[in-house]
C-alpha cells in the first residue's frame, strides 16, 4: 500500500522509491528517487518524480524530505505549465489576428 501525504494541498501517493547511481558529471553523489502520485491530475499532472540523498532514513524524516522536495518540484512544475498556457494563449492571439488578416485579404480578391 502506498504511503499517502500532502503536496501544495493536493492529496497524492508515495508509488516507489529507486536509486540514481553516482554518474559524473550528471549525478554528484547517489540519490534516492522517489515518484510521488496525485489521486487526481493537477494543472496536467498525474505524477513527478523527486530526489533526495541516499542514506538511511526514519520514517517522519523521509517523508518530511519528499514532502518538501515534491512542493519545490511541484511549484517548478506549475511554473511551467502556467508558461506553457501564456504562450499557448499568445499564439492563439496571433492565429486570431493572422485568420482575420487572411479573411480581409480574401475578401480583396473576390
């Protein structure tokens, strides 16, 4: 059964947990990867994943560690989508401005 907690006010799930080797120059020093999943998907997201340092862990300190580590990540995640959804509206913006262009443009030709 997967552990649950709370990540910006959302309830998610601990799925798994799986090591990240030492591999320079991408991974300094071994981590512990741990998937964290929404019961329901939030600004698109179902599920993320976070690192944290490999050691030995208790259990409130772990989960303290992923709680934190998965709202740093979460509001990274938020930030991008609300980037992604400005752009989205910029270009339909201009698709909007363009379509009219063609429109006034056709009817010259008609």
């Amino acid at each position: 059964m997967a552990t649950e907690i709370e990540i910006m006010g959302h309830k998610a799930k601990i799925e798994r947990v799986s090591g990240q080797e030492k591999l320079e120059p991408w991974h300094r020093e071994e981590m512990l990867v741990v998937w964290i999943a929404f019961d329901e998907a939030v600004a698109g997201t179902m599920s993320f994943a976070v690192l944290i340092p490999a050691k030995k862990y208790e259990r409130d300190e772990f989960l303290y560690n992923v709680r934190r580590r998965g709202e740093e990540q979460f509001k990274l995640i938020l930030e991008k989508h609300e980037k992604e959804q400005r752009e989205m509206w910029g270009r339909n913006e201009r698709k909007k401005a363009l379509d009219a262009m063609v429109a006034e443009a056709q009817s010259l030709i008609e």
